[in-house]
C-alpha cells in the first residue's frame, strides 16, 4: 500500500448491485469525513462492479459486498486489504481466508479502513530503525478492530489479530469455557487450533485460570508441547488469552511489561464481550416486544408526543385491518387526526394529559375503524409511570359485541320488568273476576255468571296477545320494502272492529319499511281510537261539538296522512293519525305510550307501546298530541 506514506488512497467498494455498492460508498465517505479522528490522508472511495477489477490501479483497500466480489478479489492477483461489508460475521464470506476484516455498519467500516491503513503505515515505518512503533502504539492502533466488532466469534478472531501485532514473536489461543471443559476456539495463524488441547476446569494453567481469575506465566504441564510456558490471562468468567513461546525458538521468557500488555489487551477483549453481550440482550429483548407488539389480535400503536399531540411510530397488523390504514399514512402523524370522532375530541385532550403525566390509562372509548364507529377498551401504557413522559403504547381491545349484548340484556330487562308488571297486575284482575263469577255459578247454578267469567278470560286472551307481541317482535323489524302508506293503512282497518267508525286516507306516501309490523302499528293505533275515543269513556254531548263532531253519537272520524309540520311550520317526513274522540289526558299525555298505561278499565294498556317499539325499530319517532279539533292525533317521524 504505497498510500501508507502520504500519498492518496484508494478504496474499492466492489458488488454486483450498483445501487447497493453505491449506498455503501456515500455511507463510508460521510463517515469518514464527518469522523473527528485522525484523518491526515487523503481517502478516494470508487463504487465499481466485480468485473471491472482488472482495470482498476491497485487500491489500498477493497470493500467487498457480496460473494461475486469475493470470488473477483480472490482469483485476481492483488495484494489490497480485504473487508467484507455482511451482515452475518459467521457467514461463508465473513469467515474467508482471503478476508482481512468484517464490518457490518457504515462507522465501522470507516474506523477499520482508518486501523488498516494505520497497520500498513506501521509496517513501513518499522523497516526504518529511527520509527519503529512502540507496542504500546500497536496495541492502541489495534483497538479500532475490536470496537468495530459486532460479534462473538468476530472479537475472539479480532483479539488475535491484535496479538499478532503486539506480540509478533509468540503464538496466542483464545480458549472458551462450556461446560466442564475449557476449549480453544481462535488461534494464531502459525498455530492450528486443532493443535491446541482442551482441559477440564480447574486443572491445566488454562483451567486455574478460568476458576480463579488470576493471570499467570507457569511452565508448561504437558511435556509434549512444542510451547515453553505460556502467560495466561482470565477474560470475564469463560474466556481465557494465552500467549506462548515456541520451545525451539530461544524466546526470552515473558516479562512485566508482556504481562501487563496482555492483560490490557485481554481487557480490551472483556470490554468488547460486554458491550456485544449488553447488545445482543437488548437486541433479543426488542425482537422479543417487537413480536409480541406485530402479533398481538388488539390492533396497538407505539407513540411519542410532539406539541401535545400523540405521534405514531409504529403500528400492527391488526391496526392496518381495523382501521384501514396503512402504516405509512399514519408514521409521524397524530393518531387523534384519524380515528378519534369529532364528539370525543376532549376526552382524547384529557387522555393526552393524563399520559403525559405519567398515568397509566385504561378507559372505554369510541374510535371510528374501517366499518365505522365501534366501541374500545383503550389501555395506554407510558414508557415511564408517574413521570413526565413522551412516547408509550396504546392497545385497543374491541368490545362493541360486547356492549351491544349488555343493551339487549338491559332491553330485555326492562321488557321483563314491564312483562312482570302487566302479569302481576293487569292479569291478576280478570283472573280473580273469572273465579269469582265461577265460584257464584257453582254456588247459584246462575250460568249467566259464566258469561261474566268468560269475559274476564277474553280479556286475558288480548292481554296475552300483546304481551306476546312485545316478548316474540321487540324492537326488530327484519327486511324492508317499499310500501304505499293508504295501503298499509286500509289493510289494518279492514282488520280492526271498528265499531262504525269511519277511515279517511288524506294523503300518500311511499315508505320503507316492514309491511307486516307497519300494519300491526296501524292496528293497533285504529284500536286504541276506537276503543278510547267512540266509548263510554268519551264526552259527554255537551261537549261534542267541541270535540269535533256535532252529536256524541254520531260514529267516530279517523284520517290518516303523511302531511306533517315541526314546529317552525316547515315540513317533515313522516305521517299521522288522528281521530275526532275524546282526546288523551292532558296530566298523562306523555305516558300514554308506556305499557299498561291505559284510561279504559277494559283496555290492556300495551297498544300504544307496541305501536311506538315498531316505529322506534324502523328508526322513526312518535309523538302524541291533541288534536287541533278535539280527539287525539299520533304523529309518526320517518326522517
């Protein structure tokens, strides 16, 4: 490397992929000029591919970045310094002879190109007496290598390396434990690890070494070693560095100042084990929270805070499905701006208070997903409780199932409730005449009394009627179709005992809606004016013109339209019915839809309840009112 003197130098980036070698080149310059290292030469960085090697002037270093550059630098006949640029320091292009280094990062490449040329500068200089490097300067220049691996096995074959420099007239062995036994697995190049024996735990200078922890420098125990007495420095608790003399060579024996710089690189070694060990613990540890956070069924988000606002970093799977968006829309975005529902924005302000004071948050919230509006239990982990914070996790567990069971128990409920009521009430009435009146046929032999009896039992039939209605329909319609309203209407009073009443069809309108419940609304409605606004129950004649009609006995009016007006005058979709009768009680005007409410001894009370579940079940709402000429009118809101 003529470079090592002053002049430039070259580095050969070398892969098939241009845009790959490219990358690495850009990656390797920026470092290296941004590095406040020692940078006194002047470095050139060339992206090229493998076949373009021949006519390249010979370079200082070569970069290889795949196994076509590998196979290039090894058949050609160049004496560059060879790096490999992979990710997997074990694999077959790491472990390679021709292989001078491994790097897997940009930085590292840079401080292992600085520590290659460094080496090659001290291996001029040394031919020259008045500059030979102390190995001191050796061991320092060495360092570079071992702060750059990334690996176990990379920082035994790196420690080794840096022997080679250091102590150039010795072979050194790095030795690990497992188990019971202390085995060598990286060797100077003069000296084949196979060559080297393993020993148990405890015996051999090896051995004693890793129980004790103590450096040492004793004779060799076995009698057939071709090594004089090796020094032998404990690494952490597993890991041993001998250096040896060959027994042929003359080497003076192992000195204070070989002691201690064995020990110093040997701690050099310890260090980088640590640092790659705290590393690949914390590597397992966020492979570990990454699989957990991408596999978890909840859709989840890792946030940090930025001017208050919740900022996505990361999401799941299941965040993508429920929410339908991709994880590039919402990177670097506040996730509020895209599920949080314009009614819950102060709420999110409150959980994002909250959060950012360290409180761990688990509440029920409503978030609009991919098939809309859905209920959450949200539980908001912050990376640090009770403190200040800006980043954490937030999982989201759909619960809507689950509350749209809670309502239907608590419908259910309160039908029960209502159904409980009518029974213990309403029911216990007629029963208790119909045994009353059998009990006095029996006693009398008067069967008039049966026909009261049997009155009492029809009325029971009808109270049971409807309460069936309510149990078997509730607020359910099933499938929809358009319907014209007069017919509808026409159908239910041909079904009804009017009583001489009259229908009058004002007006039309075609509705969507289920047939067969939107006729057993009319029914029931026609009903409850027949039966309330035509009976005993209504004014007397002196009232009746005031009421609507001129005589009380004239036969009831009923008209049905879909003519509606709010309260501004403007018109509404929907429809009415109203009669001429006796009109509904101004003090229980707002109850006359409540089960069993009912101003006729005769009457069930469930009519109008019924009728206002199947308007509620086709989304409508109803209302009662009196009538602008007397007598009752139920209005019907489609819209």
């Amino acid at each position: 490397m003529t470079s090592a003197v002053g002049e430039r130098t070259l580095v050969l980036v070398l892969g098939d992929d241009p845009e790959h070698t490219g990358d690495i080149e850009a990656r390797f310059e920026s470092e290296w000029n941004g590095s406040d290292g020692d940078r006194s030469v002047a470095v050139e960085t060339r992206a090229v591919s493998p076949d373009a090697l021949d006519v390249e002037r010979t370079a200082d270093v070569v970069v290889v970045a795949d196994e076509a550059a590998l196979d290039r630098v090894r058949s050609a006949d160049r004496d560059e310094a060879v790096v490999a640029y992979v990710d997997d320091p074990t694999g077959e292009i790491a472990t390679d002879p021709v292989v001078d280094a491994v790097v897997g990062a940009s930085e590292a490449l840079a401080e292992t190109v600085s520590w290659l040329l460094a080496r090659d500068r001290r291996a001029i200089v040394r031919s020259e007496p008045t500059r030979t490097p102390s190995r001191v300067e050796r061991l320092n220049a060495g360092m570079a290598e071992l702060a750059a691996v990334r690996s176990v096995d990379e920082a035994y074959r790196a420690a080794i390396a840096v022997a080679e420099q250091v102590f150039p007239t010795y072979q050194s062995v790095v030795a690990v434990r497992d188990g019971e036994w202390v085995e060598p697995v990286v060797a100077s190049s003069g000296t084949p690890v196979e060559d080297c024996n393993r020993v148990r735990v405890g015996t051999g200078v090896a051995g004693r070494a890793v129980r004790t922890g103590d450096t040492s420098i004793a004779p060799n125990p076995n009698p057939d070693s071709r090594f004089d007495a090796p020094l032998t420095v404990p690494v952490g608790d597993d890991v041993v560095f001998q250096l040896a003399a060959d027994a042929a060579g003359g080497t003076d024996e192992f000195d204070d100042a070989d002691r201690r710089l064995a020990e110093l690189l040997g701690s050099h070694l310890e260090e980088t084990l640590d640092r790659i060990a705290v590393t690949e613990t914390l590597r397992a540890e966020r492979d570990r929270l990454l699989a957990l956070f991408t596999n978890v069924p909840d859709p989840a988000i890792a946030y940090d805070y930025a001017d208050g606002e919740p900022v996505v970093r990361q999401v799941n799977d299941a965040f993508e499905t429920t929410f339908g968006y991709e994880a590039d829309a919402v990177l670097g975005e506040s996730i509020d701006e895209f599920i949080v529902p314009p009614d819950a924005e102060s709420e999110a302000d409150d959980l994002n208070d909250r959060l950012q004071r360290g409180q761990n948050v688990r509440r029920e919230v409503t978030r609009v997903t991919a098939d809309g509006p859905r209920h959450f239990i949200l539980h908001v982990i912050p990376i640090h409780l009770d403190a200040a914070n800006a980043a954490g996790y937030a999982i989201y567990t759909d619960v809507t199932e689950r509350r749209e069971r809670e309502e239907m128990l608590r419908r259910q409920n309160e039908r029960l409730d209502e159904f409980a009521s009518i029974v213990s009430h309403d029911l216990r009435n007629p029963l208790s005449v119909a045994e009353g009146y059998v009990d006095l046929a029996r006693e009398t032999g008067d069967l008039d009394h049966l026909d009261r009896a049997a009155a009492a039992i029809t009325r029971m039939d009808e109270l049971v009627a409807d309460l069936l209605s309510l149990a078997r329909q509730g607020r359910a319609v099933g499938e929809t179709e358009s319907v014209s309203l007069s017919d509808v209407a026409r159908e239910a009073w041909e079904s009804v005992d009017t009583d001489g009443a009259t229908l009058t069809v004002e007006s039309d309108v075609t509705l969507e809606a289920s047939r067969t419940r939107l006729r057993e609304l009319f029914e029931n409605v026609f009903r409850n004016s027949v039966e309330h606004g035509s009976t005993g129950s209504r004014a007397e004649p002196d009232d009746s013109v005031e009421h609507g009609r001129d005589s009380a006995d004239d036969p009831l009016s009923v008209r049905m339209g879909a003519t509606l007006r709010g309260d501004d005058g403007t018109a509404v979709d929907g429809f009415y019915v109203e009669d001429d009768g006796t009109g509904l009680p101004e003090d229980d005007i707002d109850r006359v839809f409540e089960s069993g409410f009912t101003t006729d001894e005769s009457g069930t009370g469930l009519g109008l309840a019924i009728s206002k579940r199947i308007a509620e079940a086709h989304g409508w709402a109803v209302e009662a009112r009196a009538a602008e000429g007397g007598g009752a009118r139920f209005e019907f809101r489609t819209a």
